[in-house]
C-alpha cells in the first residue's frame, strides 16, 4: 500500500531529505490561501531561489502572484538564511508546531477531531558562538549540537517579548512595543553600547530584533555617540561586531483590564490605568512582572493531584535561548550519552563570563524541535501523537462543532414568561457538552437543572447562571443547539471574581491580587480549571464559568490591539528608510500592487492606463442546474400590461449559457405568470419607504427592463412590481434541482433608485431562518445580497460588475439562480472568503467533508423556508405559490408532494447507509440532519394534511 502524501503547512519544520543538516520552515504553501499574499519577495532581504526541478513559467507566476505551485512550497532555511521555492517531493517533515486549545484532526477526511491539552518538545540547539565561527553549513556537525533537550528547560534570551502579557500596578498589559539598549564588542575588543539600536544592522538579514551572539554593523556615528564600556572611539575603526548584552530599557504596553482588586494602602486611584509607556526606572523597580505561563503548581499541591498534564512547549525553530540552570545542564550533557539514532547528545560548554569580558554569552539557536502533542478528541479519548501525525482542522470556520466540555443552549426556546421575553431569548436547556459522535453530527449533553441564561440576537444579557449540572445524559443533533458564549478555550486568560472561587481545595497564602490566570480545563460539569499563574506559589482553582471575563486570547490577533493604537515609533515611520531595499536580479516582480478592501490586486505597467468598468463581453457564462418543470395550464392568459416597443441597447436575451435548451415546456397562465404589473403594493416590501424616481430617462430605461423580464424569465423566477411604485420589484425564485435549494422559494425585494442604471439596483432578501444561521454564503441573514452584479462584492474573471449599459435586472436575477443557488455552496463561501483560493480548495480532500456539511445544513433550512411560505402571507405571490405547491391539478408543478419525496429519500438512503458511503451533504446526510429534516418533513406533511381536510 502506498504511503500517505504528507500534507505541508506553514509553520512547518523540514529538512531537506537529500541533506540531513538543512533545516528550514514553511513559509507558503499552495493550499494555505492565507499565506497567498502577492509580491511575495517584499517579505524577503534577499532574492527567493528557484529548485531546478520548478519551471521559470512557474516561479514568475508565483513572484507575481505569491501562490506556490502545486505541490510545492516557500521555505525559509534556517541553516543558510534563504528562501527557496520547493517541490515538496524534495522535503521531509520534520516538526508541526501546535498550541494549547488548538483544533485537530489525523487526516483531512475524517469527521473527528480533537482539542489540544498538552504539548512537550524536544529541541536540537547549537551555540550562537558556534555559529559566527566557521561557516554554517559546517558547523553541523555532531559535536556541536545539543539534543534532546525539553523545551521546559530553556528560556528566551530577551526577558521582554512583544506580544507579551506583564501585571504592574494591578492592572494586566500586552506588550505591544518595546525600545532595546544594545551592546557590542568590536573586532579589537572595545566594547560600546550603541547611541541607537535600531541603526544595527545583523549580517543574518533575516533577524527582526538583534540577540546576544549576532554579529552586526553599524555607521560610524552610532559608535561615536554612544557609551564606552571598554576602550574608547577611534575614527580608524572598523564598524562591525559582536552583541555582548541587551537590555531593554522601554516598553510600550496596551493595558487589557484591572485584574485585581486594589491595595488600599495605593495612592493611586484603582480606575487609573498606568501610563502606555514604562523606561527603565519601573523595568528595574520589580513592582513589573512578566507573566508566566510555562510555571506549574508543585507536584503536591492539592489541587494537582488529577494530574492535569497540562504542559506548554513554547521555543520553535530559530528561537535565541538560554538554559535556565546552565550549571545543571552542563553536568547533564556532558557529552557522553548516545542517542538511540546513534547520534551523540552533545555536550554544553559552558562559556566562562572571564573569557568575555563578564558578558554572558551562552546563547543557542534552535535548530529543530520534536513536539508531543496530547488531545482530547470528540469522544473523549486522549492520546498523545506525535505532532506530524496530525493537522490543523480545515474546517475551523464551522459554527456547529462543539467538543467535550463546551457550554451549549438547546435553540428551542423556554416556555416561561420572563421581563425581557419582548425582546430577549431564553433557551429552554443549557448543559454542557460530555462527547460528540462526529460522523453522525450527534453530541452527548449533560443539562444545567436552573441555568439562567437569556440572549439578545446572539449576545449574551448578563447576569447570568448555570448552576447545578444533572446527571441524565441526552443526544442531540448538533445543528439543535448553540454556543452561549461562556465557553472559554484551553489557554486563554481570564479574571475572575475573588468572592466566588471554587477551588479544588484551600492554599495558603492565596490573595485576591493573585486572581488572574490561564484556563488549563473544561470540566464535565461545566467548571473552569484557571491555573493562577500570577500566585507566588501556582494554584489550580475552579470556578462556573459566568464568574470568569477573558482577558487575552490568542484569536485576538494583531489586528484588535492595533486598532487605535499608538506607536511610539510613530514619528520615525519615514518611508524614505525603506528606498535602499534592493532585490537584485528580482525586481522585474516590483510591479504596482493596490489592496482594496483588504484584497491585493496586481496592476500591471499596461493595465494601469487601461482600467475600466466596462467587459468586453455583456455576456455572463453562468452553468445552472435544473430547475423543477413548472408547466403553467395551457388556457391561461398573461394579464401583464403591454409596454410599447422601444429601441434599446441593451440585450434582452438570457445570458448564454445559462439555461439548458428545451428544457421546460413553459406556457403562460395565469396561475403564474413569470412577470406581472400589480396594483397594490404590499406594505412589507423592504424599500417601501425609498423616494421614488421621476425623470424621462429614468423612466425609458425601467420600460427597457421590463421588457427584457417580460419575454425573458426563466423558468422558476417570477417577478412583480407595482403600476404606482415600478421603481419596486419583488422577485420569487425557485430553487433549481439536484441543489440543497431544490423545490423551496426565496423572496427578493429590489429597488431601482435614483441613480439606477449608473449604480445596480438594491436587493434584499427575506431570511426566513428563524436567526439559526444563513441558508447560503451569499445570502446573508441581515438581507444582505452578496454578488459582484449588485455591487456587494467586487468582480473577478468569474464574475462582473454592473456596467450601466450592458447589465440588466435579467443577468442579476439568473445571477442568483446560476452562481449562488449551487449544488455545493460551501465553495461560494471559498470564493467570498478567499478570492485567489478558491480554485485550489474546490473538490479538494480537505475541503470536501466542510462542503458535505454545509450542503446538509443548507437542505433542512431551506425546506423551512417551504413552511414558512406556506404558512404566511408573501404577498404578492399568495396564489402561485398555493398553484406551484399545493394544487392537486393534473397541470400543477405539486412541489409540496415533490420536496417532502425527495427529503423522505434522503431520510431513507441515510439511515440505511453502508460503512463504504460517502455522506455528500445531498443524497446521504448525517444522522444529526436526518433529525432536523424528519422534523422538517414532519411539518410538510402537516401542511399536506391540512389542504387534503380543508
């Protein structure tokens, strides 16, 4: 049997597989979109290579673009500080980073996956010393480097970190931005602490932040300037040397809250936050403290006897490290011990502080890790993998995923009548998550008895109550409930209020200054485990979850602390600094980039005088899937006004390619005439209350419209509008067969304003989910339209914008029909999300299973959408849709008959399923949906019996 392709991601260590010595990280891959940022030699000091076995066609395309190849990848070596563009034939993966709380799977086709409780890794680390002595790629050899050495053993070489979470004054802080005194030994040995640090330039241009062993250059000025510690300043020298020390000396913090409660005997008011920036006088004063999250509780404490295994690997490759105990590790590599690979362990020689001028420069690089990573899987199985056995799950984005201990709500709602009942949502059970059986989409729950927990849209109204947890255990589908928000992830940070802990057992000495810390465990019974690591002594405590506010999370990226925030560099972001970079023989790939919305486009030398907003091509090539035969009764008689015959030009003809020739046998009646001028206007309609346009052209322009619909319809889509208002359209569209969509109608209310056609129409469309999540990526619960057509989403080679003389109504509607009422929805949502990605995740391994998924959930909420139609007035179309549904007529299309059919073979074909089907999302389905669409299908059929007695 063949061995299974290893999947590359970024972040990912390798090694060269035909050089055991070259180590490097994946920087790019050609299924991680994320990292498709184009231009991509701007990330790069120096040129990125090409491997002989990559085309030149291949590499220009990915320098413009930054999409590596298929089967390719960018990665950075760490052991000759260049970049190079892959076949990842030629690598073998050596390490994948994780981290607590993370979500993973064994392999991208299975349905289960697991969450990240614990991780340990063993590195490979070589003297900085080492590595400035001989050049790198001799200096791998087996007397150099230490191995196997637990991550839990070293430390950063810097005390402060951006990134970096630091408790002052009560109060908790992320470091955001941090100022460095550094200090060098010139090739004479004259030692001098720069005027300023960030003038220093490291031979290895790869380094953002200069480490104690770099060797490094600077101008002149900068030594002149700055403070002798040997020697003294000598015109004659050469600038170039070795960092000795650096020592922090300024830190600009982003204060996240007052974690505990104040001193009384501080003066200062406690809803004071300290000031952004902290020199050296508070650095030094120890009143600041870095947050620690590696310390663990001593092995005796009380509230660690369940033995959490709660461990945290924090060093990756190209890390700067010190030992923590030099002395201790120097005695347990000592250079004798054989590894069981039969590679030496290596020996730590200690570098004496007297043969470096009382510098301490016992530094290391990480070379290469070997991570261990436990998971506690759906099931509630734990294992412990190796970290290249596993991958990041794909599907992150999939609301309805729950795992063992997460708090859920029922999305049936309670019975009782409460103060806020007007306006807010009382679920009617709360529990907590105790299994989940993936394949099926079914959880285990464990219900709350008194849980008290309302919700306004999806906010939770605090105060709010769990309570006791019950003993009766109860499956149900997991597209049955919700999140509550009170659901904390392993790793993130939280305060928590002193008078309501619940801890394991009593601890000495425990202040209520000592209350923030990290979430190391979800309980069963829906208690949170916080590791207070801020204690002088580390303790585990447990306390209900609505006791707890997240402080940090690592999902709050860059982004969210940035947003307002000052730099203290501000007044020194010149974009002049930025003139010399040179990219050698690679600035033919220095073309115009231009990011709109967050979106980088190319604009080539040729394409920046010509740009439009017109195609060539009016056309639209739109392959639509079939829509139900909806015959109308051959004596019928169309009523809609005639509309005298105008020149026009614009088509009037249905996009090519966008229905299937004689494919309907359509005749026109009067039980559904596919375009109808109406009298009465429904009040209900979402742009009633716009102005309405009068002007000539206006006028001509809308006839022309009309006109098209009139003798364009496709089958399935009926348009109304209104003789006082025919600046409003409400449109019924039928979803097309073999889709989730099939059989059930979609509302559009559409507004041609005033600046129509210069600007497309304004749509809205009528969400009728109830608020359980939208029935398809483009058609968004707000009313929201998502489609280039309409101006909602900007236009790519698949898809065009309006153009005020070619685009009509007619295009936008088939539009619709064509390119978002698909059989696989999922990959529009690929298409919105990553414009540049969704031609390489369609039809992939990783992405079928989410398609699958969302296709199920898709079908039983649009066959709600058949209820509520049927259910409620929709006026205008009150009539066609009792003829297109309900008519028993031997002419009637009968789509109530045909929709509760097909769903009951859908029922059938899933719970008689053998272990070798494919659950597709449409013909087989999981056993959680067959839950939702049998209560679907229950209600069709009510609606069935209630026409039959009526």
């Amino acid at each position: 049997m063949a061995a299974q392709a290893v999947t590359f991601c970024v972040d990912d260590t390798i090694g060269a597989k035909d050089d055991k010595y070259r180590i490097g990280v994946v920087d790019r891959t050609f299924g991680d979109v994320d990292s498709h940022e184009p231009a991509p030699q701007r990330d790069y000091p120096e040129p990125i290579l090409k491997h002989d076995d990559v085309s030149e066609a291949q590499f220009h395309a990915f320098m413009r673009t930054g999409v590596p190849p298929r089967r390719t990848c960018l990665v950075s070596w760490q052991t000759e500080y260049v970049t190079e563009l892959i076949p990842e034939s030629e690598l073998e993966l050596l390490d994948r980073a994780f981290f607590i709380g993370d979500v993973v799977k064994r392999d991208a086709l299975s349905p289960m996956t697991g969450t990240v409780i614990g991780t340990r890794a063993e590195c490979t680390i070589l003297p900085t010393a080492a590595i400035q002595e001989v050049e790198l790629n001799q200096i791998s050899q087996q007397n150099m480097c230490v191995r196997t050495v637990p991550a839990e053993e070293l430390q950063y070489v810097h005390e402060y970190q951006e990134g970096a979470l630091v408790l002052y004054d009560d109060w908790v802080g992320r470091i955001e931005e941090l100022h460095d005194e550094v200090a060098i030994r010139l090739d004479n040995g004259y030692v001098v602490v720069v005027e300023r640090a960030n003038e220093l330039e490291a031979d290895d241009q790869t380094v953002e932040r200069v480490h104690v062993g770099d060797k490094v250059k600077t101008k002149k000025g900068n030594l002149r300037r700055g403070r002798w510690k040997y020697g003294s300043w000598n015109p004659n020298l050469n600038p170039h040397g070795t960092v000795v020390e650096v020592r922090t000396v300024e830190i600009s913090v982003r204060w996240l809250t007052q974690s505990f409660k104040a001193d009384p005997n501080n003066a200062r008011p406690r809803y004071r936050e300290p000031p952004t920036d902290l020199g050296l006088d508070v650095l030094e004063s120890g009143d600041l403290r870095v947050y620690d999250h590696t310390k663990n509780p001593p092995s005796l404490t009380p509230g660690n006897v369940m033995d959490r295994s709660y461990h945290m690997a924090d060093v990756t490759v190209g890390d700067r490290v010190r030992f923590k105990d030099l002395t201790g590790a120097s005695v347990k590599y000592d250079g004798t011990k054989i590894l069981p690979n039969g590679l030496p362990q290596g020996k730590v020689e200690r570098i004496p502080r007297t043969d470096t001028q009382g510098f301490d420069m016992n530094v290391y690089l990480v070379m290469q890790t070997h991570t261990s990573v436990k998971v506690l899987w759906q099931d509630l199985s734990i294992s412990e993998d190796s970290s290249t056995s596993l991958i990041p799950d794909p599907n992150m984005d999939d609301t309805d995923e729950v795992w063992p201990g997460e708090i859920v709500a029922s999305k049936e709602k309670a019975d009782e009548q409460f103060e806020e009942s007007s306006w807010a949502f009382k679920p009617a059970k709360v529990g907590v998550v105790q299994r989940v059986k993936a394949v099926d989409r079914i959880a285990t729950v464990r219900w709350f008895e008194n849980a008290d927990i309302r919700f306004t849209g999806h906010d939770l109204i605090y105060p709010c109550r769990t309570g006791k947890i019950g003993t009766v255990e109860e499956d149900i589908s997991l597209y049955d409930i919700r999140d509550v928000g009170l659901t904390r992830r392993r790793g993130d940070y939280v305060k928590i209020m002193p008078e309501l802990v619940d801890r394991l057992e009593s601890t000495p000495g425990l202040r209520l200054c000592h209350l923030f810390g990290e979430v190391i465990d979800l309980g069963l019974d829906g208690k949170l485990t916080i590791r207070l690591g801020a204690a002088d002594t580390v303790v585990d405590v447990r306390v209900a979850p609505e006791r707890v506010t997240l402080v940090h999370s690592s999902d709050m990226d860059s982004d969210f602390y940035n947003d307002g925030y000052h730099s203290m560099d501000a007044d020194d972001d010149d974009p002049n600094d930025y003139e010399d970079t040179s990219m050698g023989d690679t600035s033919e790939y220095e073309d115009m980039w231009v990011e709109y919305d967050g979106r980088v486009e190319h604009i080539s030398a040729d394409e920046d005088s010509a740009w439009s907003t017109e195609d060539e091509d009016g056309s639209s090539d739109i392959s639509m899937h079939d829509i139900p035969d909806l015959s109308l009764p051959e004596n019928g008689v169309e009523t809609s006004k005639t509309t005298p015959e105008l020149e026009s030009e614009i088509s009037t003809d249905v996009p090519t390619g966008s229905i299937r020739p004689n494919a309907f046998n359509l005749t026109k009646g009067t039980h559904a005439s596919p375009f109808l001028i109406l009298d009465t206007l429904p009040a209900e309609h979402h742009y009633i209350d716009h102005s309405r346009p009068s002007n000539s052209v206006y006028t001509r322009r809308v006839q022309k419209e009309f006109k098209i619909l009139r003798n364009s319809l496709p089958p399935g889509i009926f348009v109304r509008t209104w003789e006082s208002r025919m600046d409003l359209l409400r449109v019924l569209i039928i979803g097309p067969s073999d889709t989730p969509y099939e059989y059930a109608p979609f509302i559009i209310d559409m507004h041609l304003g005033s600046s129509f056609p210069n600007s497309p129409p304004e749509a809205f469309f009528h969400s009728w989910t109830d608020g359980q999540g939208p029935v398809n990526p483009n058609l968004y619960e707000d009313g929201k339209i998502c489609l280039s057509l309409l101006g909602t989403w900007h236009a790519d080679e698949r898809n065009e914008n309006w153009n005020a003389a070619k685009s009509t109504v007619l295009q936008v509607l088939v539009s619709i029909m064509g390119l978002v009422l698909v059989k696989e929805p999922y990959y529009s949502k690929y298409l919105l999300l990553y414009e540049a990605g969704y031609d390489i995740h369609q039809n992939t391994p990783e992405t079928s299973l989410p398609s699958a998924l969302y296709t199920e959930r898709a079908y039983f909420r649009a066959r709600a959408f058949i209820t509520h139609a049927l259910t409620q007035n929709v006026t205008p179309f009150d009539e066609e849709l009792k003829w297109l549904y309900q008519d028993q007529s031997p002419d009637a299309p009968k789509l109530l008959d045909k929709a509760i059919a097909a769903a009951n073979a859908i029922i059938e074909r899933s719970e008689q399923k053998s272990e070798g089907d494919v659950q597709d999302g449409l013909n087989i389905i999981s056993l959680g949906a067959v839950m939702m669409l049998k209560r679907q299908v229950k209600r069709l059929e009510g609606l069935k019996s209630r026409d039959a007695s009526s």
